[in-house]
C-alpha cells in the first residue's frame, strides 16, 4: 500500500468529524498545562495525531516526532486538507523554539522538551522584544549575571504573545555587556512558574489582552537552559526568526480562501450570468487568487530547491514579507466585498461571520509588524539576498 493510501486510510479512522471544520471560539490548539479542550475530540485529534508524531511530521522519531521525509510530509498536508481538518496543534513550540532545538539544543534540552511540545503538553512564548527594542532587537537590555551554576536575569520584555497562558519562554538575555552589541547575547529557556517572573496583560482596544509585558526580577535559571553557546544567541535568535518568519509568511497562498472569498462576494454583490455581478471585484478577486496561487508554488518550489534540508534561508524575510502584505489585501478585499457589514462591533445588525471578519480585518494589520516589520524584511531582502550595501 502507498504511502498516500495507508495516510487516507488513517485519517478516515482517526480524524473525528467534528474537527474536519475550522476550530471555533475557544477551540485553539495551542496546549499547554493550562489548556481546556470545550470539544474533547479536539483532544483526542491531538492524542492520536501526538502518538504517530504527526503534529511535528518531519521530527526523528527518538524526540516523538513522526519522522517524515519531505515528500512524505507533503503528502500528509494534501491528505489532511483534503478532509478539511483543522490543525491537532499549533504554536511557537511547534513552528520556532521546536526546530531551533533540534539544530542548537543539547541532547539534553532536545530529549526533555520536544517530546513535551509534539504532544502538545507545554506552552511556549518568545522573549525577544523589550520596550527600547523592536526592530533593533540586538540592542535589547535585558541582563543576565552568573552565580554558580545559574543566572541572574533582571529586564523588561513586551509584545510577549500568550505570555499570559504560556509554561515557558525562550528569551535573549545580555551576559556581556562590554562585547559588541550582537556578541553579548545568549538564547536562554526557563519556565515561566520560576519566582521573579510577573506577567501583565496589555489591554487592547479591542479588548483583547493577546500580548504582555513581562518583568523579569532577579529570576533564578540553571546555566545549563542556555541554548548553543554563552554569548553566541544572536546566530540562534536569527534562525528562529527565519522559522517564524517562514511560518507567518505561510498565511498567504491558500488557494482555497480565494475560492470561499468568490462564493462571499456572489452573496452580497450577487450574480450576473453565474458570475460575480460587480467587474472591479471580479478583476481585483481574480489577481488576487492568482497571486495567492503563485506565491504558493513559489514557497513549494523553494522548499523543493533547498539544499539546507527543512531549515529556512533568508528568503523567509521574503516569504514574510509578500505573504502578509497578500494577507491584508485579503481583508482589504473582503471589506469592499462586504462594504459596511464588515464595519461593526456588536449588535443584532452583523452575522457571527461579519463581526468575526472585522476583528480579522483589523488583526492582519499586526502581520506586516509582528515577526520584524516589512520594512525590515526589505533591508534584509536587500542586504542578504540582493546584495546590496549596507
Ligand atoms: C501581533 C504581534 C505579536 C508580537 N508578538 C511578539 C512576541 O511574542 N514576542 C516578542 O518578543 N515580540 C513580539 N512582537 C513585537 C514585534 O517583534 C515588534 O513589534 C517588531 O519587531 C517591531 O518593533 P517595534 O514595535 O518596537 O517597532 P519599531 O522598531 O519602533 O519600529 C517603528 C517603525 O519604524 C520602522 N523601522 C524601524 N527600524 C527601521 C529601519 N532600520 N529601516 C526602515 N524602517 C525601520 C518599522 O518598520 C516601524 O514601521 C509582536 C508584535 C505584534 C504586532
């Protein structure tokens, strides 16, 4: 039997139905020691899907993970499309902290905590931002001073997603403050449980609290969380950030929304001859499918090119960049689609589905920033990849 047919058959076995649908409110799959699970075959999707390593599908197996080869993999994410199911899990574990570890962790660090992030057991958030640096991340201030076999880290993090629900960070710390800015950093891991650590959620207008700031007062972490070498963290810093920025990128290129977005304009612009009635739409709906279906294959055909195996190259800052400008032309379309029913906030005169765009509309506003700005995706684009000077 292939590959493909022993896959369908499995998923037809294991896939309950209800998460052959996008998760609704409150059904993330993001894990963690705090998670609840309203649809408990939620759960059980992730305890199948943990147990053949299929929610890290390219993982070795000695960490859990489902050992895949590329095309394998892809195989899989046809199979799982096809029958419409919604990720078993997802997370910063999964799409940065995990395959940073298994490039630069220790055999140690790799044993304990991939295993804990397949099965979706811990929650992971990132602690780079600080409140004097974003896009200059590399001057970040955040100390961390030896005593024994541990650190001291004093600082101040912000933006932190889920910092609120998250069991532990991975974080860049100072432990040199005299080297030059980009060699006094190391990439450190420590529960966020550990004493000295305060969480204080940001509120938005929306009021929603999705990031927070994070104090870190005289927090006590074995040296032995330091991740690669003392002072060497910006060479790991960077790779995560490739991992991140290939994983946000990812939003763009799904054929299938642009199909969804053509039945939604038939609904409220209507039809004329079985097509959309309104020209502009159809024209700015067509190039934008287009787009999504070139940038798709574009990011397949990198991945298949790639001699760096899985990893990511800086052609991430590329991927980051097109897929979440295509992102917000995606809501911006869907707004002159929708016209003002996409412009409310509550009340009886917007569908669940109105309200819900809105806030995404507004969301997607954030992917051109989060992960390094566009901006500095085409610094990099133009240093690293065209070769420009600096
Ligand atoms: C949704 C979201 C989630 C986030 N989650 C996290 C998280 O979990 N953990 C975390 O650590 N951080 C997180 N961040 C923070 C994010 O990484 C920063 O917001 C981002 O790097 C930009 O930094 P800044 O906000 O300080 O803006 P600044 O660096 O102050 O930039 C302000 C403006 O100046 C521009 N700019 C700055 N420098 C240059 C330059 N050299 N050339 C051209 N233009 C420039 C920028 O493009 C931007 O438009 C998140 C941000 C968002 C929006």
């Amino acid at each position: 039997m292939s590959f493909r047919e022993e896959t369908r058959d499995w998923l037809d076995e294991s896939c309950p139905a209800s998460v052959r649908q996008p998760a609704g409110p409150g059904e993330g799959s993001g894990g963690g020691r705090r998670a609840t699970y309203p649809n408990p075959e939620g759960k059980l999707w992730l305890d199948r899907m943990a147990e053949k390593g299929w929610t890290a599908p390219t993982w070795p197996k000695e960490y859990g993970g489902g050992g895949l080869n590329r095309e394998e993999a892809q195989i899989l994410g046809e199979e799982l499309r096809a029958i419409n199911a919604r990720p078993a899990h997802t997370g910063m574990g999964l799409s940065m902290i995990g395959p940073a570890l298994l490039e630069y962790g220790t055999e140690e660090q790799k044993l304990e905590h991939l295993p804990k992030i397949i099965r979706g057991e811990i929650w992971w958030c990132q602690g780079y931002s600080e409140p004097g640096s974003g896009s200059d991340l590399a001057s970040l201030q955040t100390k961390a001073v030896g005593d024994g076999d541990d650190y001291i880290i004093n600082g101040q993090k912000i933006w932190t997603s889920g910092a609120n629900f998250a069991d532990w960070m991975f974080c860049l710390v100072r432990t040199d403050p005299d080297a030059p800015k980009h060699e006094g950093i190391s990439f450190i891991l420590f529960d966020m449980e550990t004493p000295g650590v305060t969480v204080k959620p940001i509120q938005l207008i929306s009021g929603m609290s999705p990031f927070c700031e994070t104090f870190l007062d005289d927090v006590r972490v074995p040296k032995k969380n330091i991740v690669s070498e003392v002072n060497k963290g910006w060479t790991v810093a960077k790779r995560l950030l490739q991992y991140e920025r290939t994983s946000i990128g990812g939003i763009g290129g799904s054929s299938q929304r642009a199909k969804t977005m053509e039945e939604i304009a038939k609904d409220y612009l209507g039809e004329s001859e079985g097509r959309i009635a309104d020209a502009d739409i159809r024209d700015r709906l067509l190039k934008h499918r287009m787009n999504d279906r070139i940038y798709g294959l574009t990011m397949r055909r990198s991945g298949e090119e790639s001699s760096s195996g899985n990893a990511p190259t800086f052609l991430s800052s590329m991927f980051k960049l097109y897929g979440t400008e295509q992102n917000k032309d995606r809501f911006d379309l869907m707004l002159s689609i929708m016209g003002s029913q996409m412009l409310g906030w509550e009340g009886d005169a917007y569908t669940g589905r109105e309200l819900g765009t809105t806030r995404e509309w507004l969301r997607s506003k954030a992917n051109s920033i989060e992960g390094g700005s566009s901006e500095v995706q085409l610094n990099i684009i133009a240093k690293r990849i065209l070769g420009l000077p600096d």
